[in-house]
C-alpha cells in the first residue's frame, strides 16, 4: 500500500488532535461511510514514502454505523452541499464540520 499522496489530505491530517472523531468511508467502489475511528497518534512521515513528503495519522476503530451512508446519499441531502466531501469526492482524506457530522451520524442512525 502506497499512503495518502495528497498535499491537501496531508494537510487536513496534520490539523488532526489526538482523540478527534473521524469517519472511516470506503473510497474506491462501495462509496460508503461504515464506521467511526479516533485519532490515536498525531502526523508522523510516512515510512514507504521515499520522498518524504507526506505522512500519516493513527485512528483506532470505535464502532461500525448502525446504517452507512452512501455518498449519493451525501449528495442528495441539501444540508451537506458544501460538504468536502461532496466538493472534492476524490479527495482522501476531509473535513468535517460539526453541522456535518451531526447531519451524518443522523442518516447512519448512530450515537457514540
């Protein structure tokens, strides 16, 4: 596995603390956010990255979603338009803000 090769998702992780929230959204074909994790190690360099130009957090997983949330879903909830996310779909790693998550965590039908 190749690590995030973003300067942007880089950044957005190094604005990460410890204990923050995250969604963990499969990216490549399901589209879906399936479950939370926790920052558990602050930005460090990527070790298979021979550049060293980017890096990497630590989540540990904290609980899978009751329902996951697709990003067509995403998209068609007018409240989330602006929405990294839906912006920049491509992009790995986003931010989240707290009207977001709220919205989200509501579609997903869970608490922490």
């Amino acid at each position: 596995w190749d690590g995030v090769r973003s300067h942007q998702a880089c950044n957005n992780m190094k604005a990460m603390k410890l204990g923050d929230h995250a969604f963990f959204y499969h990216s490549v074909k399901a589209r879906l956010i399936v479950g939370i994790v926790e920052v558990v190690k602050l930005y460090y360099p990527d070790p298979s990255d021979d550049s060293e130009r980017f890096g990497m957090v630590d989540f540990k997983a904290i609980k899978s979603v009751n329902k996951p949330v697709s990003l067509a879903d995403i998209k068609a909830t007018p409240e989330l338009r602006d929405m990294a996310l839906v912006r920049q779909s491509r992009l790995s790693v986003c931010p989240v803000s707290d009207g977001e998550w709220k919205i989200i965590m509501a579609m997903a039908e869970t608490t922490l």
